[in-house]
C-alpha cells in the first residue's frame, strides 16, 4: 500500500487493486434507478467533479463513472441541483477528522473508514469510502424540481 496526505487525512491506499474491482463493477449506483433527478445526474456527471478530485480518484483507481450510491438532495438554485453519493477505495484512513473538504463553493467531500453498500468486488479487502456532495446543472428535459421556498 501506498500512502498519501489528502488535506487533513492520511491515508493508505492500493490503487491496482481498486482499479480491478471497479473492473468487476458494471456501472455506477446512478444507472440503478430511473427516476428524472438520477437521469439528470447521469447526464450531468462530466460536470459533477472539479479537475482536483478527478486527478485524486485517479491516483486511487477509482473510476469516476461508477459511484456506489448517488442521490438527489435538493434545488439549489433554477438550474442547480445538488446531489451526494460516496466511492470506495481499497485502503484505510490511517488519521484525519471527521470533517468536510471544500473544493470551490459547489463541492465538497470528506474520506473516512465508515463504509455503506460497499460492493462485492472489494470483498475481503480494508475499504475506505469517499463521500461527497455537488451542485450540477439540470440538462435532461424532464421537469425540473423546483426549490422549496
């Protein structure tokens, strides 16, 4: 295992053998629901990242396309939605808080050892889980949802 300071977090990590299971992981947790907010996150996905948490997935091995679990939290603006959802990676925060990461003021993202629905492609593995929460634009032609007000 490799290991790498990600803000306040140190972690270890393998990043070939989470680079295999999401080998074996179809797609992501998106692509199991039909309703319009996860078919806007799809659509939206290219979007749903800045540059500095793809280049971390990457050195990871996580592929970005195939999160575990998204969803829909609400309306921020018309236009803008913000959705959560959290990744797995073989490895284990070896220290850090329990506290959120800003990149910019549309993303943030936190790593702990807490995992939920972790796939069976990490089975017998340590894993780690990668939570975040993002605001994309509504791209689908769907009706939007509307801001609480």
């Amino acid at each position: 295992m490799e290991e790498l300071r990600i803000g306040p977090w140190r972690v270890r990590y393998d990043a070939a053998a989470t680079r295999r299971a999401y080998e074996h992981i179809r797609h992501g947790g998106a692509e199991e629901c039909r309703c319009s907010t996860c078919r806007n996150y799809i659509a939206a996905r290219s979007s749903a990242f800045p540059a500095e948490f793809l280049r971390l997935l990457e050195r990871l091995g996580v592929d970005p396309a195939k999160e575990r679990e998204s969803y829909y939290v609400q309306a921020a603006a018309p236009g803008r939605h913000v959705y959560s959802g959290w990744f797995h990676f073989v490895g284990e925060v070896v220290e850090g808080p329990a506290e959120v990461l800003a990149l910019g003021e549309r993303f943030h993202f936190y790593i702990t050892n807490e995992t939920a629905l972790v796939p069976e492609a990490f089975a017998g593995k340590a894993v780690a889980q990668i939570e975040f929460t993002t605001e994309v634009p509504w791209v689908t032609r769907d009706a939007e949802p509307q801001a609480m007000g």
